[in-house]
C-alpha cells in the first residue's frame, strides 16, 4: 500500500477513520477483502508461505513481473467461511495484507519505504507484520516494540498501529524507529509520516476538509479523494524524486498501479463499517466489498448495506482536531 490518511480522535463521532489506496503489481495475485478466521492467538503467527516481496516499482508502463502462487495456495487462503474476527484482503503470493481490522476494533496499514533494498534474500514479507498484529494479543504500544525489535529483518517499511488506547507508527527507515501519533489527520506515504510530498499534502488538506463534513463524512467523497489521478505540477514532481504518474494519488499503469481504495471508519463505541473498491490494470473498478460491525459486545463482521452505515450512538463532546494545529 502506498497511502493512507488517518484521522484519529478527530471527529466528534468517530475514533478512527481512514482512507487508503494500495498501490501494487497488476500481476500479483490478490483476494479481495472479506472476514477471516482468526486462527492463531498472542505469539501465534499461523501459517506463512516461503516470501515473495513485490519489487518496487520499475514505471507505471512496465509490464510487471506475474508472481506465480504455488498449488493449493489460493485455496489455503481462502477466508473461512461465518463471522471472523478479521477483515482484511489478502496477498495471495505471500499470504499477508496492506491493511486490516479486528472485530475489537484493531487496525493496521503497511507502506512500503521508497527505495529500500531487502537486506536478503531470506527477508521475510512485509506483508505478515499487519496479520501478526491482528492476530496479537498484546496493545498497539507493546507490539510496535515487539515490531522494532525485529525491524530490520524486513525490507523498508512504515506500520500504523491502532487500538482503543493508541495510534503508532513503526519504520525501519531513518530515526525514531516508533512514533505514537497524535490526536489529527495525518498523512501516509512512501516515506516518514506526514513528510511533504504531492499527493501527500494535497491529500491531506482535502481528507481535513470532508472531515468537516458532520455529522457524517461521506464515504464517496472520501473514495473521490483515493480517485484523484491528476499528476504533480512539473515543478512538483523534480523535487520528490517520483515519476509523474506516481505523483498522483491514484496511479494508472498496465502493469503497476492502484489495485484497491479502501475507507474505514470505527465509531466511538465500537461499531465498525469498512468498504473497498477493487480496480484493474486499466483503472476499471472491478468490485467492491462491504462490511460492518455493530457495536453489540461480541458482534463480528456481516456483509453490509452498500454503503455501509455506522449504527448512530450517542453524541459525543470531542470536537476536530487537526494535526497542523496541534
């Protein structure tokens, strides 16, 4: 995934919400988002196949390279059928994720970092440090120093963590290697959080604006937000070291591009609406998939009205806050 904004405890309704587009090889086999099986508990990693880490991005034109998925592969990660406790798509190369919640309202992103080189051959996939946090039973602070214990095991790599009490966000790259987020709308990418960058900044200033929108931010506006493919003035693109169509929010590509946009929103008392927009290699929405969790201790995930709606709790006294004011 190549960017997510995030907003937390900034909306009198809602503790988390995010928006995000996972950039990524045409060819790499993808299932799309839907409940899993939580079938592994605290320390308890479950079943990962031998990587297979996505290069990064030679050109938006390039044809990619197929990543084959071994036999019974596909079926072996097949979501379980009933209510899991975890949403999330799956890569099927590798048997990770981009981004997922629990039923208990625990959330995970992955970027990667631009430019990083995997320090082996051997580097395990990026993508099992979101399952292993799903799957974990310890809280988003402890993890993150579970996670940048292990860190430099794995190619470049930004994590956000939520839980009830916390945001944090772990790299591998550059400085503090944790990082617990603020209360505001934050922005994503390919490098350290909140660094400037085209579809960053510009991003984050309209993702501010339709939080504004109460009492409930609109979801398709928010997909509108992923869907903007306009590139960075030429000024723009020389100084973030990208390729044009990598400047835009929403990349087009026959081989490398936006594969899924994404929006979560986790209310104040616990109930959960997630939604996802599948596209293909000619930026055709191809799918999309529609949870929500009510707030009912107990409850998991149900396929949901399209769009999905937060049940209506009762209002709360927070008010926006916005991260450049902080």
């Amino acid at each position: 995934m190549c960017l997510v904004f995030v907003a937390w405890r900034a909306h009198p309704r809602y503790r988390l919400l995010v928006a995000a587009n996972r950039d990524e090889y045409h060819a790499r086999a993808t299932a799309p988002a839907a409940p899993w099986e939580a079938e592994a508990g605290p320390g308890n990693r479950g079943p990962h196949p031998a990587p297979s880490e996505p290069s990064e991005p030679r050109s938006a034109g390039s044809a990619g390279r197929a990543v084959p998925v071994p036999a019974g592969e596909a079926a072996r990660f097949r979501p379980a059928a009933g209510e899991g406790r975890i949403l999330a798509g799956r890569d099927l190369a590798a048997g990770g994720t981009w981004l997922g919640v629990t039923a208990e309202g625990r959330f995970a992103a992955l970027t990667n970092y631009r430019g990083s080189v995997p320090p082996g051959p051997d580097a395990p996939s990026r993508g099992r440090l979101v399952v292993d946090f799903l799957r974990s039973g310890l809280g988003a602070r402890d993890h993150a120093r579970e996670v940048a214990r292990e860190a430099e095991r794995y190619s470049g790599f930004n994590l956000l963590l939520a839980d009830h009490d916390a945001l944090l966000c772990v790299t591998n790259r550059g400085g503090e290697r944790i990082t617990e987020v603020p209360a505001g709308c934050h922005g994503l990418g390919n490098d350290r959080l909140n660094a400037p960058s085209p579809k960053v900044t510009g991003g984050l200033a309209e993702f501010r604006r339709l939080l504004r929108s109460e009492p409930e931010p609109d979801p398709d506006g928010l997909f509108a937000l992923l869907a903007d493919d306009e590139p960075a003035a030429e000024a723009d693109v020389r100084a973030s070291g990208l390729e044009l169509a990598h400047t835009a929010r929403f990349i087009r590509g026959p081989g490398y591009g936006t594969r899924s946009s994404t929006v979560v929103r986790i209310a104040g008392n616990g109930a959960i609406a997630f939604e996802e927009r599948s596209f293909d290699a000619r930026a055709k929405e191809t799918g999309r998939a529609a949870f929500e969790r009510p707030a009912a201790e107990g409850a998991g995930f149900a396929a949901a009205r399209t769009p999905a709606r937060v049940p209506s709790q009762a209002p709360s006294r927070a008010r926006f806050r916005d991260a450049a004011a902080d």
